[in-house]
C-alpha cells in the first residue's frame, strides 16, 4: 500500500457522502481506476451504507412521528375539553339549583342567573368536543 493509498482510503467515507471539493474527487477517481485495493475498498464501502437505511427513510419517520405526536396532543385536547366542560355545565346547573334565592325590598329576585347561559355554553362546548372526538376517532 503506498502513501496515495492511505490518503484515498482516508478521504473515501468523504467520497461515498459526496462531500469532497473537485480537485479531491478527482484525485480519488484517478488512483481507484489505477488501483484495484482502493477499488475494493470503495465497493464494500457503499455497501455498508446500502445496508443501513437512508436518511431519507430518517427524515420520513421522524415526519411520521411528528404527525403522530401532533395527533395524539390534539386528540388529548379534545378529550379533556370534552371532560372539563361537561363538569363545568354539571357545576353551573347544580349550583344554579342549589343558590340561595331571594327578594330584595324593593321587590327584585336575586338569583345567579348568569349560571344557566354558562351551563348552556359549556353543555354546547361538551357537545361539539364530543361530535369532533367521535370524527377523530374514526379517521
Ligand atoms: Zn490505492
């Protein structure tokens, strides 16, 4: 093995990546068409890399996981807008029904009115989240 041959055997992973500037890429070029241990060296390089997935493959699963996960911190969301504004209606009507209720002199009804619109909102806010949880779910 002379000297070029551990130069070129030392920048060949560089060669396989495409990394090199020209003038190295063609010194490499010139001494493997001279040289069948470079050769040999070259081809059971890119085997290597053949053998293990691209990174291409990488980046598309990891796009996947990412997707995933996405999914799943919605589906979360949903779920637990779902559960939190049915225990919010629940609230709102049952304190609604359990208020102290009572006239002022002057003849006004005091009452924690504001509690039944938020009972609504919260019983229309369980209702789409479930409508929504039930379509996710089936996709
Ligand atoms: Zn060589």
């Amino acid at each position: 093995m002379n000297k070029n041959c551990s130069i070129v055997m030392d920048l060949l992973p560089l060669y396989v990546d495409d990394i090199c500037r020209n003038e190295t890429v063609s010194f490499i070029e010139e001494h493997i068409n001279g040289c069948d241990t470079c050769q040999m060296e070259l081809d059971s390089l890119k085997e290597d890399i053949a053998v293990f997935p691209s990174e291409k493959n990488d980046i598309k699963r990891i796009e996947n996981l990412s997707k995933d996960i996405k999914k799943r911190r919605l589906d979360s969301f949903f779920k637990g807008l779902m559960i939190s504004s049915l225990i919010f209606a629940i609230g709102a009507f049952v304190s609604y029904q359990r208020a102290d209720v009572y006239l002022l002199e002057d003849g006004t009804l005091v009452e924690p009115f504001y509690l039944i619109p938020l009972g609504y909102l919260a019983g229309l806010v369980f209702f789409i989240s479930a409508v929504v949880n039930l379509i996710r779910r089936k996709r």
